[in-house]
C-alpha cells in the first residue's frame, strides 16, 4: 500500500511539474505575442507617421509650384509693363 500511494504521489509531483512547464511555455508565448503586437502597433504608428510627413511634403511642394508659378506669372506681367512703357 505504501509503495501505491509513493508511486501515485510521484506520478502526481511530474504531472504537477509538467502542467507547471506547460504554464510557464504558455505565459512565454503569451508575452511573445503581446511584445509583437506592440511592435506591429509601433511599426502602424511609424507608417502613419511617414504617411504624413509625406503628406507634408506633398502640400510643401504643391505650394512651392504655386509661388514658382505666381513668381512667373508677376514676371510677365512685368516684362509686358515694361514693353508698354517701352513702345509708349
């Protein structure tokens, strides 16, 4: 009887120690899959960071065309002034 009861205890200590290995596996990949979500959140945020400097860029360049383009525009109208009052 006593060798029975040693034997189920033992049988008990590694299946204890075995679902206490599967725990801490299970704790380990749960941390692992939160680390990578953050780091997918973080590479998301990153993205639309540089989405949006791109966006600045863009408007930045579209408003340089536009002074280039009334620059133009004020040195024609210039250069006809002075052919107007050049053939007065």
């Amino acid at each position: 009887m006593t060798r029975l009861v040693t034997r189920d205890v033992s049988r008990f200590s590694k299946n204890r120690d075995f679902f206490r290995e599967f725990e801490i596996e299970t704790e380990n990949r749960d941390r692992d899959s939160k680390s990578f979500e953050t780091e997918t959140e973080n590479r998301d945020r990153d993205s639309k960071c540089f989405e949006t400097e791109n966006r600045d860029r863009d408007r930045d360049s579209k408003s340089f065309e536009t002074e280039i383009l009334g620059l133009d525009s004020r040195s024609r109208n210039l250069k006809e002034d002075l052919e107007v009052m050049g053939g007065s």
